[in-house]
C-alpha cells in the first residue's frame, strides 16, 4: 500500500511539474479572444503576420530607406517615439522609418521557431514588401541591436549600413574570453546569474523561472531598478509617460515575447557575432556599435572586446550614459547623423 501511494505522489509530482512548465498558448491578435488588430501586417513567409508602422519622410522623397528593430518589453511604437523629438534631423537627411513588432511583441505572431536567422529574414521580407529597395539600413536598439547581429551575418548584401545600440551581449558567446565574460556576468544582479544560466542551459525551463514565487526572475521582467544607472533613473519618468497610452508590448502573452528574447539572446546560438566579416569591404557603407559607460544591463567591457575584434566596426562609447540615453533627444539625433557624415 505505501508503495502504491507513493507511485501515485511521485506521478503526481511529475504531472505538476510538467505543466508548471509549460506556458499558456498565446492569444494572436486578430482572433476570438486575441487582442485587436490597429496596424498594418503583413503575411510573411510561413503564414505569420508581421505589424509594422511607417514615419518620418515618404519612401518617394527619402535619401535613406531605415528599418529600426525595437529593444525587451517594448513595441514598434517604441522606436517611433524616438524619432519624433528629432524631426530635425529627420528632415535635414530625409530619413524614411519603418518600425515592427518582433514576433510575439505587440500586434506580430509569435513564432516557436525564431532564431537569429530567421529575424533577419523576417526584416528582408519586410523591406520587399514595403518596396525599400534592394539596400537599406537597420538600426536596433539593446535587444533589438542583438538582432543586428543576424542581419550581418545573413542578409549582409541587403544592408547600406547598421548600427547598434547598446545591443545586448550574450556571455556564452565562444569569441570571448572566458575571464572577461565572466567577470561581466558576475557584475550582474544576483538574481540575473540565475534567471540567464536557465535561459542558456534549460531553456524550457524559463517560462517556469520567471512566473514561480520561490526565487526572483529576470530583473528586466520584474523591472528591477537595481539595473539602472543614475541616469536611466532619470530618464525613466519621462518613457513611462510616453508609453502610458500605448498598446502593450506582451498583449499576446509573455513567453513568446519576454521569454523567448531570454531563451534566443542568451542561448547558443548558430554563429558567433565575432567571426563576422566586414560586409563593406570599400567603404560603401558603415557599421556604428554605440554604448553607455555606465550601463548595468550591457557591459561596456564585453562591447569593447568586440569593437577590438571587429576593427571595422566604428564605435562611440557616450560618457556618463546608462542603457536609455537613447531617449535623450540629442544622443538619437547625432546616432541617426553619424552614418551620413561625409557622405553626399
């Protein structure tokens, strides 16, 4: 008998703990009890639905045909809020912008299978679709300029030029070396040692990880301050109330948006960013890879490696900047100018 129950408590136990880890199917939008559709899609390779987002000048009078890749908990609305203090700048270049929800994020479906590659393929067709031309530039910011990365290395003869903001830096990366992606690991919060070891070795556990009680989750879900420099504390009021009447970021839900950034930024990935070749061997475009000294989410040490071992790749360091000084207009401003200094 006591053999019995105790079968049954440990099927039990494996039947609970099968479910705690897996998540909630997502609620698409556009379905019965999915969120509502408000911006254009469009249908993408595999059936999925990419929502997308148009500003700054017209494609007809545009010298510069941009694709701008919105960071963690964020949407497409994101990034055009950060054109629109620099209109300026905007009109002085003639800049043409197009934002999108990366899959899983605000109004675009999620997709199980995403990877690096298929991110950058996922921009490709955007731009086809939106008829940018055979070259355009891409710009991401922190886990959006991660999937910069993949761009380079999948759709390198589509770009006119990149840039990269603050991108997020994954540690298991084989191109670093292992004392100086340690120490930048362990520099990190407590509790992101561990919410980021589950995202890379388990990543099936990470749905689990990050709703539990008994230990904290990633610091970026919970929205730690303890990740935020003196002037991201400062910056922070000012986002907020320009993102208080806007659609949510994980309407759908937040393993295929939140979690998935975890499980893809921190996983193994399928290239190593550092064996990356130039993709503009004569100069006929650039690559910009900007970054905070003060930065407690992306360490500036690791960014430098990088730029040490990519020596085409420009790279501006803004003193006293945290993670956000995007939102300062004047730091997006001379962003946006730097690729087009010189240039006709």
């Amino acid at each position: 008998m006591l053999k019995e129950v105790t079968v049954i408590l440990f099927l039990g136990l494996a039947v609970w703990a099968y479910q705690a880890t897996q998540p909630p199917p997502p609620k698409i939008c556009g379905t019965l009890d999915g969120p509502p559709i408000t911006a254009p899609r469009m249908k993408l390779r595999d059936g999925r639905h990419l929502s997308y987002m148009e500003h700054g000048v017209s494609k007809e009078t545009a010298k510069a045909k941009i694709i701008l890749v919105h960071g963690f908990a964020s949407t497409k609305h994101d990034m055009m809020s950060m054109t629109e203090p620099v209109l300026d700048v905007v009109e002085e270049l003639r800049l043409y912008f197009v934002s999108f929800d990366r899959p899983g994020y605000g109004e675009s479906d999620p997709d199980p299978r995403r990877t690096p590659r298929s991110l950058a393929l996922d921009i490709e067709e955007l731009a086809d679709h939106l008829g940018l031309g055979y070259k355009f530039y891409v710009v991401g910011f922190s886990m959006g300029g991660q999937v910069v990365w993949g761009c380079l290395k999948y759709i390198p003869h589509r770009l006119s030029g990149a840039t990269l903001i603050a991108p997020v830096v994954n540690y298991w990366w084989p191109g670093f070396p292992a004392n100086l992606s340690a120490e930048a690991y362990y520099r990190q919060i407590r509790q992101d040692h561990w919410a980021l070891y589950v995202a890379h070795h388990t990543p099936w556990l990470t749905y689990w990880w990050n709703t539990q009680k008994w230990f904290p989750a990633s610091a970026a879900i919970s929205m730690k301050t303890d990740i935020l420099s003196r002037q991201d504390l400062e910056i922070l009021p000012m986002m907020a109330e320009k993102r208080s009447n806007r659609p949510q970021a994980t309407l759908q839900g937040v393993f295929e948006s939140l979690h998935r950034d975890l499980m893809i930024g921190f996983g193994k990935w399928e290239f190593d960013p550092m064996d990356l070749e130039n993709p503009f061997p004569n100069n006929e475009g650039s690559v910009h890879l900007w970054q905070g000294d003060e930065d407690i989410m992306v360490p500036s040490s690791l960014q430098r490696y990088i730029a040490q071992r990519l020596p085409w790749i420009d790279y501006h360091e803004v003193p006293g900047a945290g993670h956000l000084f995007t939102a300062i207009p004047q730091n997006f401003g001379q962003i946006l100018k730097v690729p087009f200094l010189g240039r006709d």
